[in-house]
C-alpha cells in the first residue's frame, strides 16, 4: 500500500504469501472465534469476519478505482494508439515479407522443385547406368565362362583336353563370385539379386559350371598316378617321361582350380583362407590309397603267394604319393582375385596340406596309418589260426624282408633319382605292425 492511501486493518501480507493456504486460514479463524471444546462450534461469526473483509476489499477497489479513472483512462488510450502505431508498422513488415517470399518461392523454390526432379532423374539414370552395366559385365563374363569350359574338351569331346582352361575358368567364377558377393550399398554388384536374367545366369551357368570344373579337378588328382613299378620294363620310357610331365601339368592345373575355387565369404581373408576344396581332395586320394593298400596287404597276408605283388602295388602308391609331395611343394598358392594382398613366395600347396594331416610329410603319413590300421588285421589272421596263421609263422623272416624292402621301395623318387630322406623309422613301424603281431 502507498502513503497516500487509508490503513486497512486486512492483513495483506498473509493474503499475498506464496505459501497462503485457505484451509489453513479459515482453521485459525475458527479457532480464534470459539473454544474447541465448545459443542457445536459457532461458525456465524467467523464467517461474519470473512464476509466483512471481503466487503472491506470491495470497497478499496471501488475507491482505488474511482480516484485513478482518469489515469487509467489515459493510459488504455496511449496503449491502444501504440499499438495502432504497431500494427501500422508490422503490417508494412509483413507486406514487404510477403512480397519476398513470393518473389523467393518464384526464382528459388519453384526452381528447386525442378532441379530436384531433375537430380532424381539423374540419380536413378546413374544407378540404371551402373547395374546396366554390372549386368553387362556378367553376361561378358558368363560367355567367356561358356567358352572355356569348351576348351577343356576330353572325354565327349572332339578336342583335345586342355586342362589349363580349367584354371581359366576357376578365374571366371572368381570374378562373377567377387561381383555377386558385392552386394552392398554403393557396391558394383548392388541390385543385381533383383535382375532375372543375373539369377538365371548364376543358377543354369555359374553354380554348374563351378560344380562342373570342380569335379573334374578332383577327378584329376584322384586319379594321379606317376611310378613305373608296375609297367613291363620296370624302367621309365620316353614316351612314360612325356606322360609323367603331362600328368604333373594336368594335376598342378586340378590343384590351382580346386585351391581357386574354394568356398569363401565376405569375411574371408587371405591369412583366414583354406582352400577346403584342395585339402579334402588330397585327403580323399591319400584314404583311398590307404584303404586299397590295407586291403590288398591284409588279403596277401593269408595268401602268401601274392605278397610280392602286393607289395609292389603299395610301393607304387607310395611313390605316387611321394611325387605328389613334390608337386605340392613345387607348386606355389597363386594370387587370389578376391583378396587384395598376395601370398608369399615362399608359400606352397604342401604348407596347408601338412597342416592339416598333422604330419611332417605325406608319405610318412601313409607308411604310419597304415601300420597302425594293419596291426589288428595281422592279429586277426593270427588269432584264426589255421594254414595261413602257420604260413606267416614258418615265413616271418621273408615277410620281414619283404615288407622292408616294400618301405625302402616306395622311397624311390619317380625316376630312380634316390630317396626321399631317411625311411627307417618308417620302415620300422611297419615291419612291427606285421612281423610283431606273428608268434
């Protein structure tokens, strides 16, 4: 309240605390006005002293109201003639903004619609551009894939086989392997997936042609076979050494097809690599030449007579596999398309093979697995007993020296250039597989 103005007996200080509470008040009030003991409680007279405040307010507004018309008058009106002056001037504003915003929507945005219709257009062109020719490129690629694997010719061919094209081929898949795996956002082979004649291409070209040549790889070293033991002559002819190199080309051709056409994914790298294709190829030639050799060994044991060429035969394979130990080691894993580094020169086909067979060579792996499968066949052929089991017995000697003289046989390196390293260990093991298992 000002100077100028009568005191009022109202407390407005109460009124005007933030922390004002009307139930709060009205419970002083009435406590003030009665004795809490008192039964019932007068309310009049509170209620009396409320209502006489409010009248007592009313009647200060009233005069408050009634000595600052004037003022109040006078000052509503300067306020409504600034705000008229306001208004004048933001109307002007708002005039010359719509006036701008006009001429902007004509020289920018109805040209920015354009233009962004126009980059559209453009952007979709490009992609079109882009998966037009990804798709180009594969069609290129899929007839070159058709032309050499028709290079390869062989049997039911009018051709001559060229084992080299299979290598040429692997190449080709690797190339439409590398564009189908870029599949991602900005990537050449984005969309393809979506392109009929993409997935036609892949699924009646591509996949068979890569299950086709594949096939015919590990044909190749199936069937690998490069010792002498068992031609007429027993020595090695010009026309077998022709052959002999001709079956190293033709193999060393299945060993990079197979290594080439490995499974890989994105995640793949050259140190995470392994060319599973190649391995388990080896491995199946390796189990078939032991499973042939333990076969035939454990038959001629319980018929003596056919030991000699037994073990001529089992010489033999062991000299394959020797040769095929050089092959791999002479033969150096090649750069692969879809992985940016390049292996070390020093890197060879016969590293991952040794690896995985847990071996320090291939024939040492074979003269051990097959002494240790050969143990219980010999005293199997013991325990029957009869004329067989007498036979071994009554020629334990001869069988010892035969069975020696196989090991140091298929130590020969194709040719007769020497051996590989020294056999006794192996030579050994296989002697106690059979003589150890005759009493």
């Amino acid at each position: 309240m000002s100077k100028d103005e009568e005191p009022s007996y109202i407390d407005y200080e109460a009124f005007l605390d933030p922390s004002f509470s009307a139930t709060s008040f009205a419970n002083t009030l009435v406590l003030a006005t009665n004795n809490p003991s008192d039964t019932p409680l007068d309310l009049s007279t509170p209620l009396s002293r409320v209502l006489f405040d409010v009248q007592e307010v009313d009647t200060h507004i009233d005069t408050l109201t009634t000595k600052s018309a004037l003022p109040l008058l006078q000052h509503t009106r300067d306020h409504a003639e600034s705000s008229g002056r306001i208004l004048q001037e933001v109307e002007g504003q708002v005039a010359s903004l719509t006036e701008s915003f006009r001429t902007l929507e004509r020289e920018v945005i109805e040209r920015y619609e354009v233009a962004e219709q126009v980059r559209l257009t453009a952007e979709r062109l490009c992609e079109t551009v882009k998966l037009g020719r990804a798709v180009a490129r594969c069609l290129m690629l899929g007839r070159q894939l058709e032309v050499r694997m028709s290079e390869l010719g062989g049997v039911g061919s009018a051709k001559k086989e060229d084992h080299r094209a299979m290598v040429r081929s692997a190449d080709t898949i690797l190339s439409l392997r590398q564009i189908f795996m870029a599949s991602g956002a900005g990537e050449e082979g984005e969309g393809l997936d979506k392109v009929n004649v993409v997935q036609t291409l892949k699924n009646e070209l591509v996949v068979p042609g890569e299950r086709s040549i594949a096939s015919r790889a590990q044909q190749v070293v199936k069937e690998f076979s490069m010792s002498s033991l068992l031609s007429s002559s027993g020595q090695t002819s010009a026309s077998t050494y022709a052959q002999t190199e001709d079956t190293k080309s033709r193999t060393t051709s299945a060993l990079l097809t197979l290594y080439l056409v490995s499974p890989t994914s994105t995640k793949t790298t050259l140190e995470s690599f392994h060319p599973t294709l190649m391995l388990n190829t080896i491995q199946e030639y390796l189990q078939t030449q032991l499973k042939s050799s333990l076969a035939s060994l454990t038959r001629s044991l319980g018929q003596l007579p056919t030991l000699d060429r037994t073990l001529l035969e089992i010489s033999a394979r062991c000299q394959n596999i020797t040769s095929l130990q050089y092959l791999l080691e002479a033969t150096k894993a090649p750069s692969h398309p879809l992985f940016p580094t390049t292996p070390t020169s020093t890197s060879n086909f016969l590293q991952p093979v040794l690896h995985v067979l847990d071996t320090s060579s291939l024939p040492s792996y074979f003269w051990r697995s097959l002494a240790s499968n050969l143990s219980p066949r010999v005293q199997e052929i013991m325990n029957r007993g009869g004329v067989s089991a007498r036979t071994l017995r009554s020629n334990k000697d001869r069988v010892r020296d035969a069975v020696r003289e196989c090991v140091m046989r298929g130590s020969q390196v194709v040719g007769g250039k020497g051996s590989v390293g020294s056999w006794e260990r192996e030579a050994a093991v296989m002697v106690g597989s059979v003589v150890g298992q005759i009493k």
